[in-house]
C-alpha cells in the first residue's frame, strides 16, 4: 500500500463516528419516529374489523392502554382508544358509532387524551372528547388535567364537615349533605331520578356545577338543560353521550366530566358534579371489556368494572387543603327494581350515602318519591344539631309504625285507643309526607324543619274546626 493510499485510509476512518456517537444518532431516529408532531411518523395497520372494535399490527411496542389512535380510510380520518395490547397487535375500541375501518387502513398513535378546562367552559355543552356541541364559538383551552396528578391523596384530603341546603325538604331533614359528599341516588326507570337531580343541582351554594349525562335519550338532554336546569346553566358546564352513542363515549364521559370538576376544584371552587348514570356508565365498560374477551364474573359483568367504578367516583370529594371540593351526586339505575345487582351493591359500598326513590309512593303521587326508612347520609351527623337528631329519630320510628300496620289498617283490623303510638303516627305521618311533597317549580325550602313544623301545626289546629 502506498503512502497516499494509507494516509487516505486514515482520513476516512477519522470522519466515522465513534460508537457511542452511533448509538446517540440512532435515539435521536427513534425519537423522530415516536414523536407524534414529527415528520416521520410510525404507524400500523389494520388487520381484522368488528362492529365494535378492530385490531392493528405494527404498533404493540409503543402503544400504551388509553392512548388515543388515529385511523386514516376511505371513510376519513377516525379516533379511537386502545384496549388491549398483545405482543403482535393492539386492540383498538372507536369513538364513531361503528368500526369504520378498513382492513389495511394506516393507523397512529397519538398518546393519551387532553381534556383542558378553562373557565369559559362554564355555560357550555361538550361531548367526552371535549368538542363543543351547543352550537357556540370554539372552546378555549387551558392547561391540560391528568387524573393521576388531579387525585389528592388520602392524607391530603380536607375534612368534610361543612353542610349546605339543598332546598329540597325530604333531602335536607333526613339525608342532609356536606360539602365534598358523593351520594348515591338509587331508581327504577321512570321514578322521577332526574327530576329530583335536576332539583338537586339548582342548589345556590355551589360556585360551579358539572352535569355529566350518560346514556341519556337525545331528546331530553336540551329540555333538561333549558328546561330543568334553566337559569342555573350559567354556571353549568354539561358532558352528554348519548344511548345512541359509542361504548367508548359513553365510557370517556364520566371521565372528561370529573376532570372538568377537578379543574374548578383546584382553583377553589365548591363544585357540585351530577352524574346520571353510573350504571350506563358501567354497561359502556362492560360492553368495551367484552369486546376484548374479558369473561363476566357477575351477572355478566366483567371484573373490571368493578375496578373502574371507585376509581372514578375515589375522584370525587374533599380536595387538598386550600383548595375546593366536589360534591358528587351519583344516580344509580337498578335494572328491574333490583337493589342489590351487582353495580348497586359496588356503588354503595363506595359512596357517602344512598337516596333510594320508591315505585309504590311514585304511584301514590308523592314526589320527589324518596324512601326515608331505605335513605341514608353517612355524615348526617355533621348536618343536625342534637335537637334536629332527636327529631328525625321521632319520625322515622312514626313512619316506621305506620308502614308497617299498613295491612292491618286497611282489613279495618285497627282500633283506635288501644295504641297511643301508633295513634298518633296515624294522625300524623300523612301530614308529614304532604308537608314533604314537592315539585321543581315549587320555590326550594330555606328552612325545611321549621318549614314541616308549621305546616303539622297548621294543619292540627285546623281540625277542630273541620
């Protein structure tokens, strides 16, 4: 080898790079390639199509559970939410109302859904990914809420001990609420459960309220915000998926609704949240956890639905000190009038309390159709005074005594006279479920106790002269 040739050799092994510098080049590709905004992006194909899901190869080494894709087709461009990952493909569940894929279709990932409140939300109705849908200018967005960071922990959390009226009587005397509460409304179909929530979010004591409308008909979702919620929209900020939506939206709502919540928390805010209904939002997860080919443990249900419910509602309740809380009011639609299904039971044993609403006195024409011997407020006790305690242990006893010799009462068996107790329940419990009748265009009750003695007074001083 000449002198030339072994001086150009030595050139040329100058100018490559060392391997420490070979490995560097190759994460700053690595890194193109994942970035999302970059110009090079990695992407998948899709592989099989069902109705409700569809599966993509090429991205299980980068995708995460949650991450939001994005599916390019005849159709358009489409989101959707990974499922399940595999080592050879991901299983994708789409936000349209169908899988509308195709097999070959590109596919990328985008990361994890931004739900970004600002303050300029309050008024408005969204859909769980955050688009306006009331017709209104574009929303603004502010910074965006990751649920692990919004959770305070346990020994973070304020105390709850503050309570507030709700203005509904039968609420405020047997089941009265505090600030940072989640309480559980249980129904049947059709027994007045979004009436009375719709009579529980007008409650003046709250800085902003979040209605979150889950698996609800179309057509009442714009009566129940004009109508129901009316001048208290202001300051309402509403998130509907509809019964004809996807599973995935029914199922990112609840979530997009809290996180909404913990923003106005965070800024000091007493935020009321009103979610009807956990148990759509529960047959939305086990329609997803289904179509991955989890099996049901209980009564079809898949076992992590009952991972995903405390959850969620573990999100609700007293935030950090110095900041807000939220106040859940949770409805619960127990299938066929069954108290005891499976996300009943689940939901109850994670609440703060359970309202439960009765077919037979929604027959009898008492509303709002709440059970007060079934009821209970596990922080009533924050709430009454010692004489207001006293009280309605007096007239659950008398509700009690009348319900129970309802039968005998009317085979004509009761005599007065004989029992001085129940005579007096006799007497007087009717006067006291009329004195708890209301309606939501009554004006709600400042005072409920006073408001019941006056009416019972009023109506025993009237009968003599009847």
């Amino acid at each position: 080898m000449s002198s030339d040739q072994q001086s150009l050799r030595a050139r040329e092994y100058q100018l490559q790079p060392a391997p420490e510098d070979r490995l560097v080049a190759l994460e700053r590709v690595i890194r193109r390639f994942s970035d999302a905004g970059g110009l090079i992006k990695r992407g998948g194909r899709v592989a099989e199509v069902t109705p409700t899901h569809y599966k993509v190869r090429g991205l299980s080494d980068i995708a995460r559970l949650g991450d939001i894709v994005e599916q390019r087709g005849n159709a358009g461009t489409r989101r959707g939410e990974i499922v399940k990952i595999s080592r050879d493909e991901i299983v994708v569940a789409p936000f349209e109302r169908s899988a509308d894929a195709g097999i070959g279709d590109a596919v990328f990932r985008r990361g994890p859904l931004a739900v970004a409140p600002h303050a300029s939300w309050r008024g408005r109705t969204i859909d769980a990914l955050t688009r306006a849908i009331d017709g209104g200018p574009p929303l603004i967005r502010g910074d965006d809420m990751s649920a692990a960071a919004a959770t305070p922990g346990a020994m973070a959390r304020q105390r709850v001990g503050t309570a507030f009226m709700t203005g509904v009587k039968v609420i405020d005397i047997f089941t009265p609420l505090c600030f940072g509460q989640r309480l559980g409304v249980f129904a049947g179909s059709g027994v007045g459960k979004s009436t009375l929530l719709a009579m529980l979010a007008g409650a003046d004591a709250f800085d902003t309220v979040v209605v979150a409308l889950i698996g609800e008909r179309g057509r009442e979702v714009r009566e129940f915000l004009e109508d129901t919620i009316g001048d208290s929209m202001a300051k309402t900020v509403a998130v509907v998926a509809t019964s004809d939506e996807s599973a995935m939206m029914r199922r990112r709502a609840p979530d997009t609704a809290m996180r909404v919540a913990e923003h106005f928390r965070d800024q000091g805010h007493r935020v009321l949240l009103v979610l009807d209904s956990i148990t759509r939002f529960a047959h939305a997860l086990r329609e997803v956890a289904t179509g991955t080919g989890e099996p049901p443990v209980a009564r079809g249900y898949p076992a992590s639905v009952f991972t995903e419910l405390p959850k969620l509602l573990e999100r609700a309740g007293p935030g950090a000190e110095g900041k807000g809380s939220i106040t859940a009011i949770i409805s619960v639609l127990v299938d066929g009038d069954d108290h005891n299904d499976p996300v009943a039971d689940s939901v109850r044993g994670i609440l703060d309390g359970h309202v439960v609403l009765d077919r037979m006195i929604a027959e009898q024409g008492r509303y709002p159709p709440v059970n007060p011997l079934s009821s209970i407020s596990r922080l009533a006790g924050k709430a009454w005074s010692v004489e207001q305690r006293a009280l309605v242990t007096r007239l659950k006893s008398m509700i009690s005594r009348f319900e129970d010799t309802r039968d005998i009462r009317l085979l004509g068996a009761y005599q007065g006279g004989v029992d001085a107790e129940l005579d007096i329940a006799v007497r007087q419990v009717p006067l006291i479920y009329e004195a708890l009748t209301q309606s939501p265009r009554d004006r709600p009750s400042v005072d409920p106790f006073s408001d019941l003695a006056r009416h019972l007074k009023g109506k025993m001083n009237a009968e003599p002269g009847d």
